[in-house]
C-alpha cells in the first residue's frame, strides 16, 4: 500500500479557550484533488498554516509523507494563502526571479507562459495592478513548481466570475502529476467540479470525508447543495 500524503492524528489547534482544529484525524491519499470546506471558523486557514509549518499543534500528530513539517516538507509543499504576501514594490519578473532562486523546482518558462495567457505585464509593479491579478500572480507562482502537495486557500475569492473557469484550468493543467492537489474555497458551484474528494469541517472538527460521487449519491445533492444545508447557508 502506497504511503499517504498526509496524516493526522488527534490533532489540536488551540487559541486560548478556542479549539481551531478539535482532535481530528484523517488520513489523505496522494494524486487526489480534495475539496477543504467549511464556514468561517471551521479551521480550514489554521489546517493549511499547520502543514506548512506556520504553526505548531497543541496537540496529536501530523506527517507528510511520513515526516513531520519541517524544512524537508516545505521543498514538498506549494502552499497558496489567503491573504496575498508579495512586496507591492516588485516588479512582477523580479517575483519570478525572486521564486526562481529561492526554489529549485520553479519553472520559469511555466511562470512565464501562465502571465501571457492571463494578459498579466512582468514589468508591471504588483501595487499597480488589480485585487484580481496580484492573486492571479500568487497563484502562478504556487503552480509554476513542481510539488507534491498543493495547499490552495481561497484561490479564486477574489477573481471575476468570467475568469474562474479559466483560473480552475489554469490550476488542472499546470500541478504536477501525481501530486496531491486540496483547495479551501467558499465558492463550492464553481469549483466542485474538479474535486475527486470532498473534506467537511465544522468547528474544527472532521464532519465528512468522501469521495465526491459519494457524497452526491449518498445525499442526493450537489456539493454545494449539500454544503449549504449541513451548514445552513
């Protein structure tokens, strides 16, 4: 049997009295596209910063391939914030040679062919650009490695619903393959398409966690559907 990409054991995420994430355990597979979803609150953020290595448990365990995060698991991870961390001053190309010296597995020529495609100048400043393309730049740079898991939060919040479909393409066509793919969105009817799997977080606790027609069969919904009466949206 194959090594999972990621396991957790009775994990906890404790901010004072709150638990963000509340002794969860799951185990996920690798070469999967898994939808993280949860209302706010729900630990979807705190989970992403936890394998990252942004932040440390409270408690339980978590491995990526079988390693705790660590330096090793951050050459492994390509990892998407919510909330964009680029240098306003920087001019886009300098980002990418920025990335491309501190990764050995970015591939520029990638980068490169992404920003064309989405109409985005490299000599352009990131502050002179819109809300829309500074995340589009982000997301080039989390897909223009070659990773082997794909943490994406929020990846296309704060894009026009015309340019969804094509970022979500962007997205499929350009993760490696093989590599484990979890995207954390609030906006479940465009994007469940492309998910095999679905996790469902509330309160920071494990609600479901399936296969996405198993879910549908089993519910006799869509996702989003199916989301919005579990959670009451």
């Amino acid at each position: 049997m194959n090594e999972p990409m990621i396991e957790l054991k009775n994990l906890t995420k404790s901010f004072g009295k709150k638990n963000a994430i509340d002794n969860l355990t799951l185990t996920l597979p690798k070469g999967k596209i898994i939808g993280l979803l949860g209302p706010n609150g729900s630990g979807k953020s705190t989970l992403f910063k936890i394998l990252n290595g942004l932040l440390e448990p409270t408690e339980g365990e978590v491995t990526i391939e079988g390693t705790k995060p660590s330096t090793a698991t951050k050459n492994v991870i390509s990892y998407l914030p919510e909330r964009t961390y680029l240098n306003e001053w920087m001019k886009v190309y300098e980002i990418m040679d920025f990335f491309a010296d501190f990764y050995e597995d970015f591939q520029k020529e990638k980068a490169y062919s992404m920003l064309e495609k989405l109409s985005i100048d490299p000599k352009a400043s990131l502050k002179t650009l819109s809300k829309g393309n500074k995340e589009k730049v982000q997301l080039i740079l989390v897909m223009s490695r070659r990773a082997k898991l794909y943490l994406l939060d929020e990846p296309i919040g704060g894009v026009d619903p015309a340019a969804r479909d094509f970022i979500l393409s962007t997205i499929l066509n350009n993760y490696e393959e093989g590599s484990t793919l979890i995207i954390s969105t609030h906006l479940i009817s465009d994007i469940e398409k492309i998910f095999d799997e679905v996790i469902l977080l509330k309160d920071g606790q494990l609600y479901d966690y399936a296969p996405v027609e198993d879910l549908r069969e089993r519910s006799g919904k869509s996702i989003d559907e199916l989301f919005r009466e579990v959670f009451r949206c």
